[in-house]
C-alpha cells in the first residue's frame, strides 16, 4: 500500500460511479467484477484510493442512496465475494477502497423501516424521525426537502409522519436512539473488517435536527433548503463523527473518514474537523469545489484560505471539483470556450491545479479524459426502463466511462443502462491513450509528478501575487529546499505577468510540465503564458 500511516494526507482519491464504470455481464450495468477488470487503468493513472458509491441493496429510487440493506451487495453489482475480490486485487495495486456509507436515511424498504411503520409500538419505531401533525392536519413543520415538496410524509396506518430530507423514500433514521446508533456502527463495523479503508460519509450535515421544530418564515429563502440551521450542521453532528472517528481509529491500517460536507463557509468546515481534529479527517471543501468560473482572484481567494486555515492547523485540505452530483469540469469551466480544443486546454488547467495542491484531491471518474456532461437533448431522450427506472438531471455526469470506439462504448457488451453519448465515439480512452497530447497523458503525467516530487503532495503552500489579473499563481515549498511554482493563465489571452509574494522568487532551474510552448520560464523580466497557459517549474535554490 501507498505511503503507510496517514496515506490519506496526500492522496489522489477516484470516484468511481459503480453503474457506470464497467459492466462485466453485459447487462448494461457496471459492476464490482467490472471494476476489478479495469484496475490497469487506475493503477497506470497512479491513484491512491477508489471510492465507490452505493452499492448495496437499493429499490433505486435515489440509485443506491437509498440502502434497503446495509450489510450486502446488490444483485446488479455482483457478491460480497466480487467484493472481497476487488479489496484483493486493488491492495496488490496500492490501491484502497473506500466505502459510501449512507448516513443520514435509509431505504423506506430497508427492515428497519418497514418494522418501524408497523405500530407505534414497535420497538424500532423510534429508529426513525416520527412526529404528530399540526392540528389542522398539516405536516409538522413547513420545512422543504432538499429534493423538492415537504420533508414530511404521512403514514395513515399509525397517523404520523415521518421526516425525510431527501426523497420520500429516504427516510431519515434517528440518531439520538442508541440501538440505532450501535447498530449503524455495526454496519461500518462490517465494512472495515472486511478490508475497506474507510468511508465516504453521506449528507453529514443533515444527521440531526433542531429538536424545537421551528417554524420557518420561509422555507426556500436564506442559504437554501439544505442549509438551514434547523436541518444542516447541527451542533449534536459532532459526537456522531467523533464516535464514528473513534470506531475507524481502532482499526490499523489508517481508516480514514472523508466527508459530504455540504458547508458554504469555512468556520463551519473547520468544525468538521472536529475541536480536536478528532472527528472526519477529509471534509470535503465544496466553497471551491461548487466553483463554476475560472476566476483566478476568487480560485486565489479559496486555496489561500484553505491552506492558510485548513492545512495550517494541521488538518489536510480536501480539493475537488466534479462529483456525481454536479456538472462535470469539462462542461461547466468550458461552458463559454469557442470549442472543444479550448475545453481541453481549461480542462488541463484544472487538474494541473487541483493536482499540484499539498492537501488531499478527488477525481472523479472520466476527470482524466475530460468527460464531458451528456448535453441535455441526448438526455431528455434517454430511456427509462427497468435498467433506469427514473430520469435524474444528474445522469448527466453519470454516463458509462466510454473505454474504447462502438455501441457499448467497451463499457458493456449489452446496452448501457444510460448512453455513452455521442461524444463517447470519438473520444474515449483507447483514442487517448495513442494520442500522446491528450488529457490522458496530461493527467496521468501530473499524477507521477506527484509522485515523484513529494513537495507537490505535501509542501507548504506559498500564496503568491500576480501583476497580470488573470493568472493564478503559487509556489509549494518543502523545509529542505524543494520548491515549486505553479502559475496558471485563467484565460483564453496570452498574457505576461510578474509575481511576487511569500517567497522571494529565485528563478527556475526546471519545466517539469508546461501546457505549450507559448509558456515561458520565469526570468527576472518576469513569465508568458499562452491561453490557458499552465507552467510547473521547479524553483532553483539560492
Ligand atoms: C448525497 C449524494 C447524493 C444523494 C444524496 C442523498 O448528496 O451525493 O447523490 O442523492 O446524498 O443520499
Ligand atoms: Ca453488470
């Protein structure tokens, strides 16, 4: 395995959306065995860790977040053996696997749920949120659920209603009960004695809420629905986490916990790191990672913070900027570019970006080929079946990893459960893999620069001041010389620029990676950079 203890400090993590990544059987449908078969890739890519999302048993009314078993495979993605397997298979690689684990609700067909809806009386009633009606027959608050309507759902047969911050078919479970507690510790009990290094948490902020039931004076107004201090953040999250965090820590092998933390200022991710660093060690910082322009003021404004804050308390930074939720880089950095040339050349920038930070980043399957979102009018008419039995806007970042030309896009033998798009015909990872200019190799060259210039993944970060308003630039810096310089055009203008800032610029002695041959080297007249231009030089010691 990669860098023993603490690997997770300065790990390159792959999101891997199970559905889509490999179909080993041809039923349109990744799968656990699927991922296994492609491990190569990840291997050659260089990445320390897979997080698979949700692969238990599901009704798939949220595709597997909404978990109807927590402790098993779903039929469609294969056997716990196909799991142990992948656990195998990726250790020999250095690799390690990190499990979702869905917090914050439950399948409305999971046996807890089905036990606690049969009586009040039941004794797992109360591993759910129930509450009475208003007496006018109204849910019990006006609060809104994250997924639209009320986040309240009326149970005829016991007459309450039961809360749910998503879907209706996500009912959220109840913390405060401690056989419900115990017994959700149990499942990741489960997991990690069966080799996952840790978890991915789920919706994290949303696992209690305010116990006075406030009555919101307007329900979609303020920070928005899922950021409301009746239902986000609260203060009783902590001893969750840090209960969980204690559970993970008796395991060897550094078990890390790496978080959904929806949370729009940066006070409020410093507490997900707990008082004393004793609860998640990766939240996820989604001040940058919802960013949806290349402003290199504001890019500037967030790295700064993060390290200055994050890093310098002695707590690692998480940096990412696609997920399975959101639109895909590609897409939305290179929504205004002229073409698609244009859209790889931003998509170049932002993972010379995200890779060179010291801290902790995610990417996200297809990242490394600058996969693009499926355009609307190619989703709008994507079938449902039984294979897709809802339309979800986000299927858009959700398609099969196209590996190679044809129908199945080499993801499945059969028909995909979502299509390739037409996109996937011409670029896919067989035709950038021959092309030695293609964001494949870029990416692929970042990650072994990573690798082999430690001050990239664990440098101290030295903000630096650009004269030219466009480029953002940095240098990380290690205590015994090593130093870096990162500068980054965010725009399609070539530019000059001079920098300045926390260390006196000494000169470079060496490109380690440069996006043209418009990129100049840094010299006392000060740097050029094409459009889009990316410059990773290695500073000369004095
Ligand atoms: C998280 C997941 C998202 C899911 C939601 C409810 O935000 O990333 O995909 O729909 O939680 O579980
Ligand atoms: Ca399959």
């Amino acid at each position: 395995m990669s860098g023993g203890t603490e690997w997770w400090r300065h790990a390159v993590i792959y999101e891997i959306y199970v559905r889509s990544f490999q179909d080993s059987n041809g039923d349109g449908i990744g799968d656990l065995k699927g991922i296994t078969q492609r491990l190569d890739h990840l291997q050659q890519l260089g990445v320390d860790a897979l997080w698979l999302t949700p692969f238990f048993p599901s009704p798939n009314a949220d595709f597997g977040y909404d978990v109807s078993d927590y402790c098993d495979v779903a039929p469609e993605y294969g056997t716990l053996a196909d799991w142990d397997e992948l656990v195998a298979e990726a250790g020999r690689r250095g690799m390690r696997l990190l499990v979702d684990f869905v917090m914050n609700h439950s399948s409305d067909q999971h046996a807890w749920f089905r036990a606690a809806r049969s009586s009040r009386e039941h004794p797992m009633r109360d591993w759910y949120v129930w509450r009475d009606g208003q007496p006018d027959g109204r849910p019990p608050t006006n609060w809104d659920s994250i997924f639209g309507g009320p986040a309240w759902t009326y149970d005829a047969p016991t007459g309450q209603w039961y809360y749910h911050a998503f879907l209706p078919e996500q009912p959220d479970i109840n913390w405060h009960h401690p056989a419900l507690r115990e017994a959700m510790y149990d499942v990741a009990r489960f997991w990690l004695g069966r080799g996952a290094a840790g978890f991915r948490l789920d919706a994290t902020a949303h696992l209690f809420e305010d116990p006075a039931w406030p009555h919101d004076p307007d329900p979609a107004g303020g920070a928005g629905v899922g950021q409301k201090a009746y239902n986000a953040n609260r203060p009783e999250n902590h001893a969750v986490l840090r209960e969980l965090r204690q559970l993970t820590d008796g395991y060897d092998g550094a078990r890390v916990l790496l978080g959904e933390s929806t949370i729009d200022h940066l006070p409020g991710l410093l507490q997900a790191y707990g008082a004393a660093g004793d609860e998640m060690q990766l939240p996820m910082n989604f001040m940058l990672g919802r960013l949806t322009q290349l402003d290199a003021a504001r890019l500037k404004h967030h790295l700064d913070a993060a390290h200055h804050e994050i890093a310098g308390r002695g707590h690692t930074p998480v940096f990412f900027f696609g997920n399975h939720d959101q639109h895909r880089p590609w897409s939305r950095f290179g929504a205004a570019a002229r073409d698609d040339a244009e859209r790889d050349a931003i998509a170049r920038l932002t993972s010379a970006l995200l890779l060179t930070q010291p801290g902790t980043v995610l990417l996200y399957y297809g990242e490394e080929i600058g996969l693009a979102d499926l355009p609307d009018s190619e989703l709008a008419a994507a079938p449902l079946g039984p294979q897709r039995p809802r339309a979800d806007d986000r299927d858009r970042c959700r398609t099969p990893m196209p590996w190679s030309a044809g129908p199945g896009a080499g993801f499945s033998s059969g028909t995909p459960w979502l299509p390739a798009g037409k996109r996937a015909a011409t670029r896919h990872v067989e035709q950038q893999e021959a092309e030695t200019g293609s964001l494949l190799h870029w990416t692929r060259r970042l990650l072994a620069l990573r690798r082999s210039h430690p001050v990239l993944r664990a440098g101290r970060y030295l903000p630096l001041s650009s004269s030219h308003p466009s480029v953002l630039a940095y240098a990380v810096a290690l205590p015994d010389g090593q130093a870096v310089l990162v500068a980054l055009n965010c725009s399609a203008a070539a530019v000059s620029t001079r920098l300045d800032g926390a260390v006196a610029l000494p000169g470079c002695d060496a490109l380690l990676l440069a996006s043209d041959d418009t990129v100049g080297l840094l010299t006392s007249a000060g740097l050029k950079l094409g459009a889009w231009g990316v410059l990773v030089a290695s500073l000369r010691q004095r």
